[in-house]
C-alpha cells in the first residue's frame, strides 16, 4: 500500500508509468493524510491516518519505507565555504539568473541533485549541459586520440568456440532462472563457455569478458542482457581489446524482447531467452569473414570528410540556447527556423517563476545569437530533406523564397518546441473571459486584465486523459505562478484553483506555500469529475466541482476562468520523417532511453531538446540545450574517419545486373563501367539491405545479415 498526497508523476510517460502500477493487483494507493505511526507488541507497525473522507484509520504493516526526498548534502555548507558560493536558505547552492547551473560564483558550474532534488533523467542532461559549460571557461580542448584501428584476427579458418555471457542484474533475475538458462545454453552446439557476469552495465564488467575470451580461446562472443544499443559500445571496446571482429559478436536483448514479454511467467521467458540465444550462437557459428572475397567500399575513395558542424533546428529557447553554446565552443552552427523571428514559444511568456521579467533576456538572448561567430542564421527556413550518415549529414533547406541549398553538417539538434496546448471544453473559445494561462500572463503583461473580483483556474485542463494524455509538467507551476501575480497586483481579487494534483516540484513547491499563504484557495477535484464552467444568465461564469474531501458541491460565481492546458507537439511528423527518426505516442520525438540517453534520438548523432521532447519549464529547457549542445560537441569529436562497411559486394559473383542499382532507396548503388561490377556509396548508404535482398548472384551481402548467418540463425530457431 502507497500512502500519498499527490502523485506527482510529471516527467515524461510517468503518469503511464503510475497507471499501469495502479492496475496491478495487490497494490494499492492511498489519498491520505498521516498522522502518526506505533509498534504494537507483535512488531506490527500501526500506521494512523486520515483517509478521503476525513474518517480516521488505523492498519498495521510488517514494514515501512518512508519517501523521504531529498536534502542538500551535509557537506553543502563546508564546500561552499571552502569555494566561496552562495547557498539559499534550504541549504542548496545559489544559482545566477536565467543560468541555472551557475553558481553565485563566477566559474563555478553545478549539477545534479547538489543543485536541486531532480530524477535521472535531469541528472544526466545536467552533467552534460555542467561539462560543456565547464569546457567554455576552459577553451576548446585537442580531441582525444581515436582508439587504433585494430585489425580483427581471421575467424572462419578455425572451429567456432562460442562464449555466453549472461548479465546478471536483478531486473533479469527476476524474470529469468538464470542458472537454468546458463545451463541450456551450455548445451548449445559450439558453445565452449557460459558465464553469467554481474550487471554488464557497471564498471569493470567488461574485463571478465576480455579475460574469459582470452583465458578460454574464444573466437564468438553472445552477450544476453539489456538492449544492444545499450551494450554497443562496450561490446565494441571488448572486440577490439580482444582483436575480434564485431561481426564474431552479438546482443541477445534479454530484458525488453524477452523479460518484458513475459511477466510474471519464469518458464514462457526462459524457453524465449534459450531460442534467442540458440539464434544468435547459430548465427555466430556461421557467420562468414567476407573479408576474403570482398573489397571493402571505403577504397573507394568516395567519403567525405566528416563536418564539424551542427544543425539546430528551430529558433526558440532551446534551439538559440543550443546554437549559442555550439558557436562559443567554436564549432560552426545552422540554426533553422522556420518563422521570420527568433524566439518561439519564449516570445509569450513574460515571467519566471520567481518573478523575473523575461523579455529583457530574450531581447539579449537573440542579439547574442544574431552576433554569434560561425552562426548562420537561416530564419523563415524549413528542412526538407536529410541524406548521408552520423558525421556526414547533409540537409536540403527550403527558404522563405522558396530557394533551397544544401547544407552539411556532422550532427543535429532538433528544438522544434511546440504550442500551447487547447480545449474545446470549459466554454473555451465560446465564451470571451475563459482564458489560457499563457493568455492570462500576457494580459497581466499588458495590463489589460480587468480588475477582477474572482478568477478560477482549472488544471489539467485538456490534458491527462482529456484530449490529450500526458501531464504538461510546468502547468502546476505557471498557475502559482499567475495566482502570486494576480495577487500582486489585485491584492483583494480571489483566486481558486481546481486541480487534481499539484505538480509544484523542486523548489516550485515554495511557491506553492506561498500561494496558500496569500489565500489562493485550492480544491481538488477527482480526474473522472471535473469542474463544470457554464455560462449564467447574467452573462457571468459559474463554476461547480465536487469537493472529494468535503463530499460537497462547491458553487463559485467567477470573472475570469482560466485554464491550464499545457503544452502540445508541433507538427513534428514531417521533420522526424526528414530525419529519420521517430515521435512518441504523444507526437514529441522519442529519445532512445528515457533515463539514461535523454536527448539522443535514434539516429546517432540527432539529438533533441526543450519542448519538442516534451513539456517543461524554462530553465529545464536551457539545461537540456546545453546538454544536447554537449553530447552533438562530443559525438562530432568522435566520428570515426571510415565509417563502418554495411553492405559488401563480391566482385566475382556480380553480374553487373544492376538490379541493387534500382532498388537502392538512397541511391547509393552504381555500376563501375570499366569492370561491370557493382560497388558501394559508402557516404550515402543507409544499411536498409535492400540491394543484398534484390541481388540474385548472392554477390552482395549485408555485414551482419550475411545469407549463411541468416540462415543458421532461423535454423536456430526452429
Ligand atoms: S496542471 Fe499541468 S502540470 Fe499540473 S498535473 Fe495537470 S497537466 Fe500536470
Ligand atoms: S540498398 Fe540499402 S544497403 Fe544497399 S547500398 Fe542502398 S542504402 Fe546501402
Ligand atoms: S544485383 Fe548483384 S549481381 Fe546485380 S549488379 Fe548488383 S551486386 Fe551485381
């Protein structure tokens, strides 16, 4: 049983994340207030509480785990001291306006739950943002050596001796009978080792596999575990310590594609796991060194150097915030936006949380960028198209004219944002005194509100279940926001907000009291029985809800209603389709991890931020352009020279057909006319494998798909 007040579950997919907790059985969540908490003389703990209904309640429990949050750390005080930083007066470190991750302290960077209580994914956006602004101060460092290019050792001349490593995590033991599936894979034909390596995701995992390959002469290598795009980099730093080719390796994705398919159901995962691995041990068994019988396409000589710049797309908070840390990095950027201003959503908010005007940074905001050295601005500007590969890019621009150029670029950001979200319900657009909290501020703004004796504001409106079904995350913020400046500037107006949760999180939480205290009235309303705003006979607008706690309908005549509706997607769709990578259930862009790649998209080297991943609040935006600006700086740093081969031709078996030349979706197939064979445009080739499946000499074959592979994998499985 979960005791709680507010669910605050307003990160990305987490109020999904809660639903699917709240279906299970045996788990219950419980709206409380708690009182206190007894040991009877059995050793129960009897917890006390307040239940909905005000009805006191006690019941006694084998254990309790308390939720105790986050404090500043005990050494918070000492450091700042010995660094000479500001703390407030919570203890956490003081931070500059409109720079969140500054200390009070020029040259001094925060990040992490030291600043502010946060989740992982804001941890790891912020220790990038907190590295790149580091790296400002210090000028831009020499890039690291590249790893030496190692030269696999020959593979196919000798019996295939398969190593199985299994991770052995706890999310995977619960699922799986490890032992078992260790055992049946030891079964396996040419398997000459198992092992199961505790969790591969932490430090060091990944000398046990070079040992074992090295102890046990292994010449495969099977590693069952979390996802391979997870495991990739590891796995590519094993198999060049270990002078194994990448091909004599493979990923069995043991948590998303066999775990979560079957919970609570040890034997369905396990006869699961065992197939995916005898598929991927059959593979491995066969897979062929195409080394003997082809060229590899980069002799070709037809790559072009990696470019060391970026693309950012879109002109708003997160995309000018982006570009701006780029170009101080001294790293060329296209910053693309498709209005004639700079500015985006920024350009209607007037206000920050804690009261700052905004308008005088985003006016320096965009004069800095429009100075910014090796920023091309190209304003009034769509991307059409995205072609070549991870360092490679190149983008067909459309601008205002209609003109189009071509430009190149090694990475991208993608900072489209998004609107305000809308309603067509609570009389929004039929009656004229129903706002937006956007709407409202810039009345506030403008001082075109008139002097109102009630405001009502409804949370969620439009959002978590209605017509869209995610929680906005800053909405709950920006109504307190608006509740402290009504109350500044009408001292005597009213101000009722009807919420189902209060979503103030971090330090926004402050600001919740404060509002409290000034005599905002708050009343909780149940999803399934939200307020009701209807129009009176006299013109004036009449709220109702049903006050869960009370049991009571309460009646509230008001001047102005003014609804939270947060914020939806841009029309995303035809840019994730230019870029080739994908939107979430939602229509935001979809990161490849959640928690730990927060700001990478699929397609390396594209990375996203601000509200085209998903709402939040402003200063969120800038850490996450930071971090985004951060992990495009670090990947252009990293593209290898020669990018890796996808599909080989056999120059033997080619016909010269041309058939893979007209199947090419990307054109980068042609015929030599000297010789009559088939090759590779390395810079353009996407790996989709179409031309190893058109060619009917089997002449073509795909790295990693090889025919024999393929086959002993579907062996494998059946
Ligand atoms: S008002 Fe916005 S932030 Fe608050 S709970 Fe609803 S959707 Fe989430
Ligand atoms: S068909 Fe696909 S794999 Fe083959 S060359 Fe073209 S892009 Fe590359
Ligand atoms: S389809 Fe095969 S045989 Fe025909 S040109 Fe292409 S590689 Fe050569």
């Amino acid at each position: 049983t979960v005791f709680f007040m507010d669910i605050r579950t307003f990160g990305k997919e987490f109020d999904r994340y809660f639903a699917r907790a709240e279906a299970r059985a045996r788990l219950h969540f419980r709206r409380c207030m708690l009182s206190t908490v007894k040991e009877a003389p059995s050793g129960d703990l009897t917890l006390f509480y307040t239940d909905e209904g005000g009805r006191h309640r006690a019941e006694a429990f084998d254990l309790l785990v308390l939720a105790v949050g986050f404090g500043p750390p005990e050494e918070a005080s000492e450091l700042a001291q010995a660094l000479g930083m500001d703390l407030t007066p919570l203890g956490f470190p003081a931070t500059q306006p409109f720079a969140p991750l500054a200390a009070s302290r020029p040259g001094i960077v925060l990040s992490g739950a030291f600043r502010e209580p946060k989740d992982i994914p804001e941890t790891v956006v912020e220790a990038a943002a907190a590295a790149g602004m580091a790296v400002r101060w210090l000028g831009r460092p020499e890039p690291a050596p590249e790893p030496a290019e190692v030269e696999p050792r020959p593979w196919d001349e000798e019996p295939p001796r398969v190593g199985v490593f299994l991770c052995d995590c706890p999310d995977l033991q619960e699922a799986l009978p490890l032992d078992r599936l260790a055992e049946a894979a030891q079964g396996l034909r040419d398997v000459a080792w198992v092992e199961k390596v505790p969790a591969l995701c932490q430090d060091g995992a990944w000398d046990r596999l070079v040992q074992a390959v090295e102890q046990r002469k292994l010449n495969r290598v099977v590693v069952g575990g979390c996802s391979p795009r997870e495991v990739a980099d590891d796995l590519a730093g094993m198999a060049r310590r270990t002078r194994l080719a990448l091909a004599c390796t493979e990923a069995v994705n043991l948590r998303e594609q066999v775990a979560w398919l079957h919970p609570g159901d040890g034997e369905g995962a396990l006869a699961h796991a065992l197939e995916a691995l005898r598929m991927a041990v059959g593979r491995l068994r066969r897979v062929p060194d195409l080394r003997r019988t082809t060229q590899p396409t980069a002799a070709r000589g037809d790559l072009a150097a990696p470019t060391a710049a970026v693309l950012v797309v879109g002109g708003g908070l997160a995309g000018m915030t982006a570009a701006l840390a780029l170009a101080e990095w001294g790293i060329p950027v296209h910053l693309v936006e498709q209005e004639p201003v700079l500015g985006g959503l920024l350009r209607r908010i007037r206000r920050t949380p804690d009261g700052r005007e905004v308008r005088p940074f985003l006016e320096d905001l965009v004069r800095r960028v429009e100075a910014a050295e090796g920023l091309t601005l190209h304003l009034g500007t769509r991307l059409v198209r995205t072609e070549g590969e991870p360092g490679r890019y190149r983008s067909l621009l459309r601008g205002p004219g209609g003109e189009e150029a071509w430009v190149d670029h090694g990475a991208a950001i993608v900072a489209t944002g998004g609107r305000e979200g809308e309603t067509s319900r609570y009389l929004r657009g039929r009656h004229p005194r129903v706002l937006t909290q956007l709407e409202l501020e810039e009345r506030l703004a403008e001082g075109t509100l008139e002097r109102p004796g009630l405001v009502a504001m409804v949370q969620c409106a439009g959002q978590r279940g209605q017509e869209r079904a995610y929680c906005s995350r800053f909405c709950c913020t920006e109504a307190v926001k608006n509740a402290l400046a009504l109350k500044e500037r009408f001292p005597e107006a009213q101000v009722a907000i009807f919420y189902q949760e209060m979503r103030t999180y971090g330090f926004h939480e402050l600001l919740y009291r404060q509002a409290r205290e000034q005599g905002v009235l708050f009343v909780r309303y149940e999803p399934g029985d939200p307020p009701e705003v209807r129009e009176g006979e006299d013109g004036r607008l009449q709220v109702t809800a049903r006050d869960p706690v009370l049991g009571e309908v309460l009646r509230l005549e008001a001047d102005w209603v003014v609804l939270s509706t947060g914020a939806a997607p841009g029309d995303h769709a035809p840019l994730a389709e230019a870029l080739g990578v994908s939107l979430d259930g939602n229509g935001f862009f979809q990161e490849v991890h959640p928690k730990m790649r927060p700001v990478d998209l699929a397609r390396p080297g594209i990375y996203v931020c601000g509200l085209a991943q998903g709402p939040r609040l402003m200063d969120e935006v800038m850490v996450q352009a930071w971090g985004a600006a951060a992990r495009a700086a670090a990947f252009l740093r990293r593209v290898p020279k020669v990018p890796a081969t996808r599909v080989v031709v056999n120059e033997k078996l080619c016909s010269g057909c041309e058939l893979c030349v007209r199947a090419c979706p990307y054109d980068a197939r042609r015929v030599d006319l000297e010789t009559r064979r088939a090759y590779v445009v390395q810079s353009l080739c996407q790996g989709c494998g179409v031309c190893a499946v058109v060619c009917p000499n089997k002449a073509t074959q795909q790295v990693g798909y090889e025919h024999a592979a393929v086959l002993a994998a579907i062996d494998g499985a059946l």
